[in-house]
C-alpha cells in the first residue's frame, strides 16, 4: 500500500489541510494519508494540548484519510526521519512525505 504521511502541527487542523489531503489522495499512486499531528513542536508553542489536536483530527478520518499518533506516543520533539524510520520497521507499506510550505525554507536542515 503506498501511505502519503501529513505531519505537522495541526493546531487546529483546517480547510487547506484538508485541501491538500483531497489533492494527494486524487493522485493514482497515494492509497491513503496519514496525519501524524507533532506532539511537541520544533519552533513554535501549540495551542490546543497534543490529545485536543489528535480528537480533531480524528473527526476527519475517513476510509482514505487516517490519523496516527505515532508521534504523541513517542513524546517530546520529534524528527521526520524518526518517524519514517519507526513506521518502516512496522509495516512493510510505501511512504511519501507531505508537508506544509512553511517547512520548505529550513527543509535542508
């Protein structure tokens, strides 16, 4: 199964996430995506409370869109390649990674 992964802070999840979720899933190769909200973010306080922001989310779910609180569970600041790392070693699906145009300046880093 090939999973598209939507990280972020999701505080709150809104309209353009879902925008982007419906564009990914119009894609042939995409079978589901995943919204994996950050327990803790990297730069910026949340508002809402790890488990308020995972409750929201799971208002969306769908048979297409999923949530995983892989992150939650792992606690503190998470990184990408952790997350990726972790789900590969759990299942044997494909993964692409979405995220938001707000990580693209320091997405070298």
């Amino acid at each position: 199964m090939n999973i598209a992964l939507f990280g972020g802070r999701f505080d709150p999840p809104h309209d353009g996430h879902l925008a982007v979720a419906e564009e990914v899933l119009n894609s042939p190769d995409i079978d589901e995506i995943w919204f994996i909200p950050d327990n803790q973010h990297h730069w910026s306080p949340t508002v809402a409370s790890a488990n308020d922001r995972l409750a929201m989310l799971r208002l969306i779910e769908t048979s297409r869109i999923k949530v995983s609180d892989i992150a939650i569970k792992k606690g503190g600041k998470t990184y990408t390649i952790d997350i990726v790392s972790q789900l590969q070693k759990q299942t044997r699906h494909t993964y692409t990674w979405i995220c938001g145009a707000d990580l693209i300046k320091d997405f070298h880093l």
